[in-house]
DNA sequence: GTCGATGCAAAAAATTTGCAAGTAA
DNA sequence: TTACTTGCAAATTTTTTGCATCGAC
C-alpha cells in the first residue's frame, strides 16, 4: 500500500500515445486480476466502474496494449482471445496447463526458469538462423484436467 | 510410393466412427499439405475436388480428429485456428516462430528434440502435481520477422 | 487549437446449430 | 435397418470499421 502513480504512467507519452481514462481502468482491471481475462471480461469490469467505456474502446485499447508490449495476449482454443499483463508488482512469470475437456486454464510457475533458460539459448539460434527478432514466447501443454478425464 | 490404403484407416471404427468421403478427403488434404491450414483453406482444396462437400463438415470433421488426437489444433492469433495432422509419413516434430507483424509463421524442428526432452520430464512433474493428464504441448517463440522488424 | 482517442451503430468474419435427407456398416 | 453423417440455411459469437464528437497535451 504505498500508494503514488501506477508504475505504467509516462509509458505513452514516449510512444506519442496518451493517458486517458479508459486506458487507466483497463490498466486496472487487469493489475487486479489474476486470471486470463476476454476483452469483455474486462469489458464488463471496466464499464461497472465507468458506464461510458464501450468494448470497442477496450478491444482497441487491448490491441494497443500488445503492440506496446505492455500486455500478452493468449489464444487457448476456445475462440475468444485472453489477455494478461506483461510485468508489475503483481505479475509473475508462467506457463499454462490447458484442458481440452472444459478449457479450464491452470498456470504454473514451477520449473518456468528451467524452460525459460533453455528457451532462451534456442531461441537465440533460431533468432539467427531465420533473422527473426523473438520478444516473448509461450508454452502450452494441452490435456485433460482431473474433472474430464 | 508404396500403395495401399493410408495409415489412418481403422482408426475409426474403434471408436464407432464412420469412414466416409468427406472425411477421407480432408485427412488427405492435411496429409498433402506441409502448412498450417485453416477451416477455409481446408474446405477449399476439399470443395475444388469435391464439390458437395460443405464448409460445416469441414468444421465439425475437424472437431472431432482432433478429439480423437489425429490432428493438432493452433491458435497463432490472427483470429482463425489452424490444423496440422498429428502424425503420419510426412509429418515431422516441429514448433513455431510467430510474427506479430504480418502473421507469418516459420517452422524449426532444430533443437525440437532438446526442448521436447525438457518438457517431457516437466511435464510429468506438472501431471502429477495438478492431476492432469497432458497428452501434447506447443511451443511458440513471439516477435518480429526479418520483413516486420 | 490540434490530433489522437472514443462511442455508437453497423459490418465483417469465424464458427455453431437445427433439421430434414443421405449413407456406411 | 439403424444410427451416424451431411448439407443448407440461419443463428451466434467475436472482432473490426466508419464517422462524428470529445478531450489530452
């Protein structure tokens, strides 16, 4: 609780972008929740504060978001994109469990470095064989969780 | 060019599947194609051949080869799923670089071998621990292609 | 004051569903 | 013959676009 600006202001001026409110709440929202939030999930979160916020502005914030680096996002099979801060006080790095039965997403931190190191060093060689500039990488492994097998 | 009928057949019956033309069709056209094919690019090359065959039996054959583990399904996250057949004499082990910029996507099998190798003791750690029966896993690498950067 | 950002409505694109008719086993 | 499959059309769902207005810097 130490109160003082979200450590994302002053990212958009140097991108030539702006800080508005709509762009503060979805911010928010997402610093706040732990889970793989759909543009309308955070819809719904970001219009119960601010009733004027449309999910057009959501989806157009979200886009801007990822092009700035400031957010991943995740397509897990189930047609709907997710979406998840990059970094802050809140964010750690992980991977994902996803279940073909239910689409139930597990995240999981253990063993994330041991991948992360090895990926790391591949990723510099296929970065120089393919001349392909690699900013961020995920892994999935896909199954059944232990309500659908 | 050795003849007779293609590996897939009797997979069906098993479980109480039925071979029909379309599905036929379409397992041969993921088996011809080196690519990662959409539904429409499927239903295309299926529909030039084949003229009676819809675009809903293109999604609802896809649906269940990949319930029965016969195809992979992917979400590169321009908004349209792709599908690779999962095995066969002309599939090989592979994972993807996508780019952000213009969408492309570049196979490597290089060093596929060591990160398979990794994940698969991992991943028996992560079953264990969440109950969770993983039967196969994606890696992507995320970022610029030499075009885009 | 300027130019980026937003909201609303409409459009587009991808995928799914209902149902009658077809067909593999 | 029986029950799984299919095709067509219509519906759903997600995401994008046009355009006039608004607001951050």
């Amino acid at each position: 609780m130490v109160g003082g600006p979200p450590w994302w202001h002053g990212k958009f001026a140097g991108y030539g972008y702006r800080m508005t409110v709509p762009r503060q709440a979805i911010l928010s929202t997402l610093s706040k929740s732990k889970k793989h939030l759909s543009a309308e999930d955070i819809y719904l979160s970001v219009h119960k504060a601010y009733p004027g916020i449309g999910l057009t502005t959501v989806y157009r914030t979200l886009e801007l978001l990822v092009r700035m680096g400031l957010v991943f996002k995740f397509d897990f099979g189930d047609g709907r994109s997710r979406y998840e801060l990059a970094e802050g006080p809140n964010t750690n790095h992980h991977h994902h469990l996803v279940c073909r039965g239910c689409g139930r997403i597990i995240d999981y931190s253990e063993l994330v470095d041991e991948e992360t190191k090895i990926l790391k060093q591949i990723g510099q060689t296929l970065s120089k064989k393919y001349d392909f500039s690699i900013d961020s990488h995920q892994i999935h492994f896909l199954g059944l969780c232990n309500k659908c097998k």
